[in-house]
C-alpha cells in the first residue's frame, strides 16, 4: 500500500465512524491544487539538470497552507501527496489555524555542493513562488533542508515579489525572522506529550526506561531533556550504529563523542575494534538500528527514519510506549501488531507536532513585528501539546480505538467543522 493509499484507507474508516457526507469524504481524498514543474539547475561544471520539482497544497479550510520541502532522491509525487494530506490532520490535532502542504525536489543534495543546493533552493522558488506567500502557502524545513535553506528561498522570493515578506516561510534563521525555540520544538513537544500520557497511566518517570533510535536534532534534544528530567536512557542510536546500557547513558556524554568522533559507537570502539573490557565494565553493548527497536526499554522513540517498525519486528518490540518523532516510522502492518499487543503508540501527527506549533508561532511573530523569548515560546507550546493528547486521549475512550486512530478521528472531525461551517 502505497502511503497515499494508507491515508485513503484512514480516511474511509474515520469516514464511517464519523458519519460524513460523500461530498465531504470526496474534499478529504482530493487534494485543491497538485504543482509539478520540472526546474532547471546550472551544475558547477556548467552544464544543466531538469529536476522533478512538486508541491501539493492539500486542504486550506482551517486556514493557509502549511508544509515542509524536502530535498530527496525519492521524493515523488505520491509521497508529496500523502505528507501534504498528513499536514492538514496534524494541524487540526493540535488545533492551530493552519492547512496542510508538502513540496519537494527529487535529487540528492549530498551528490550536490553548496552553491547548486543554493541555486536548486532559487530555482524551487522562482517555479512556484505565485501560489506562495504568508497568507496562502507557508513552507518551511524538511528532509535534508534546513535554516539555511529556508532563508535562500525568502531571499529569493522577496527578490520576485519585490516585498518584504518574512511570514512566507518558517524556519529561517532568527535574523532573518526565525523564532527562538525552534531547534528544540520538536522535541520539547513530543516530551510534553509523554509527560501527559505518563500522568494519564500514573507511572513514575524512574520506571519508564527509554530507547532512541537516532541522534539528529530531535533525537539528541529529546535523549538530553529526558534524561534532565530523571528518565534513564537506556539506549541511543545514530546511523552507524547504537549502545544499549541497563544502568543508563548520559546523552550529553554521548553527543560530545558523536561531534569528536562522528558515531556514537565510539565511546566504545575505534571503528570495528572494541573495547570489550570497558564494554563489560560498564555492562553494555553496541547494538544495531534494528536491535534498539527491539531491546528491552519501557519507552521506544523512533526519530529517525520512516518503516521502522513493520510486520518482521513488531511482535518483537517490548516498549509499552512507542513515541513517534519520526514520521511514518510505523508501517500500517506493524501498527497493526502493537495495536494486538496494547501497545500505547503515540502517533507522529501527535507527537511530532511541535515543530509545525512553534513554525506556527514563528509566523504569528512576522505577522505582528513581535520578537517572543525561548521562555515565552515554550510556555505556549506545552498548553497547545498537552490539550491535544489530552483530546485524542478521550476520543481513543470515547470511540475504544488507538491513539492514533483517535488522533486521525479528532484531526478530520475539526477539518470538516470547518468545512461545514464556512458552508452554512
């Protein structure tokens, strides 16, 4: 099942429980507007590439479209199509005024340098910069874009329009518009949501042990506040490789041998040589991506890549708690299997959506001239997180369905309120 296909079949069912009209079902499959272009990039060497180029505005009933762009081999139409769609529930979960939309660029920056992921990031831009702008589509960051990448394109666009448009795009540099708070949104968002659900279930933070897979910025901020908090991280991981200690990890520790060193694994190992003696010492091991999802924690955060978790492993994992910083790190399959295991899984359209909270107030920020502090941004963001699992947690109740079925419900019954209430 592709995942266009898996967010119709999604939709269908919510359709059913929520009783919407063929009409309404018809508005939710659809997306309003699909762009395709092909842009035209100068390599360094001079000669010139056509890259497939998208950007699908989904649904803007609750207010301007609101989506990340990717840089990525892979991005294709489909997968733009399904993000976009994903947007527009996410941001009705947690209840902001805000559409959804995805772009993307299908190339792989890492084959490209700086100075043509500039050009490539102009280029996006210049093909779809009318039906841009701070009140009708609002990128922001993806896979493999970054601040950096958000500015370039402000710059360009405000080249084009010849205005002054800082709300057109979130995720820029703070002196360019940016908002504090930002590179830790993500994770401060999913936190405040496991701390909600730990006070619904009434266990104590020292009994629930937590795993990470990955150790990019939403990883590493959310293994560091955890552990603040008094969560024993018992395991963490990067793309080379992970260490699973019973006793406990100190992510702070962790992450300065990942900066010296470029692999977590090397607060053990030189390469593929191993300190054994310090490994038994200290009672752990290296471990694998694969064996993280499986090992022996109470918490399990994915916050790397999606399909993590499918029909091979799922029957395997032994969290009771799977919190979701990645998106999509759950096959339909494997959901399935956790959900027959009653494990809680807190979806990513949930857990993940500080960052879409706090780009929100980034914009709200441009929008009035305001400058809030870290202080201020988090103080609205733990409200917004909080209410929204609390809000999926009584649909999951009210309807005996999973989180992440609550989470959709919830999401598709604010879209078409809307919906019904610009139509009345």
């Amino acid at each position: 099942m592709s995942p266009f296909e898996n967010y119709l079949a999604r939709l269908t069912h919510a359709a059913g429980t929520l009783k919407l009209s063929k009409e309404e079902l018809e508005h939710l499959k659809t997306p309003d507007r699909i762009l395709e272009r092909h842009i035209e990039v100068k390599r360094d060497d001079g000669s010139v590439v056509a890259l497939p180029a998208y950007r699908v505005q989904f649904n803007n009933t609750r207010g301007p479209y609101k989506g990340g762009i990717r840089f990525h081999p892979a991005a294709d139409l489909d997968e733009v199509k399904a993000l976009a769609a994903l947007m527009a529930i996410k941001c009705a979960v947690v209840d902001i005024p805000m559409g959804g939309a995805k772009g993307g660029v299908a190339f792989n920056p890492k084959d490209y340098s700086k100075a043509e992921i500039e050009r490539v990031s102009q280029a996006f831009v210049r093909a779809f910069a009318e039906y841009l702008g701070a009140d009708k589509d609002i990128p922001a960051p993806d896979v493999y874009t970054n601040a950096e990448i958000m500015g370039w394109m402000l710059e360009e666009f405000q080249t084009i329009t010849g205005r002054t448009e800082p709300g057109m795009i979130t995720g820029k540099p703070i002196e360019l518009g940016g908002s504090l708070g930002r590179d830790t949104a993500t994770a401060w968002g999913a936190i405040y949501v496991l701390e909600a659900l730990r006070k619904a279930i009434g266990t104590p933070r020292r009994e629930l042990r937590v795993a990470i897979q990955g150790f990019g910025n939403a990883g590493a901020h959310a293994a560091e506040i955890l552990h603040a908090l008094g969560y024993p991280i018992v395991a963490l991981s990067d793309s080379k490789g992970g260490i699973y200690r019973a006793s406990g990890l100190n992510p702070e520790e962790v992450n300065r041998v990942k900066h010296e060193k470029d692999a977590i694994t090397e607060m053990y190992c030189q390469g593929t040589v191993c300190d054994l003696e310090k490994l038994e010492k200290e009672g752990a091991r290296i471990i694998t991506n694969a064996e993280l999802l499986t090992s022996d924690c109470d918490v399990l955060i994915p916050a790397a890549l999606d399909n993590q978790l499918t029909a091979k492993n799922a029957a395997d994992v032994k969290a009771k708690i799977v919190l979701e910083i990645a998106n999509g790190p759950t096959s339909p399959e494997g959901d399935r299997v956790l959900a027959e295991k009653k494990v809680i899984v807190i979806p990513d359209v949930l857990a993940n959506a500080g960052g879409v909270t706090v780009s929100y107030f980034e914009w709200l920020q441009n929008k009035s001239g305001e400058h809030w502090s870290e202080e201020e941004v988090m103080k609205k963001l733990q409200p917004i997180m909080v209410n929204a699992f609390e809000a999926v947690w009584h649909k999951a109740q009210e309807h005996h369905v999973t989180a992440r079925d609550a989470a959709f419900l919830l999401g598709v019954e604010r879209i078409v309120e809307a919906m019904r209430a610009k139509n009345s």
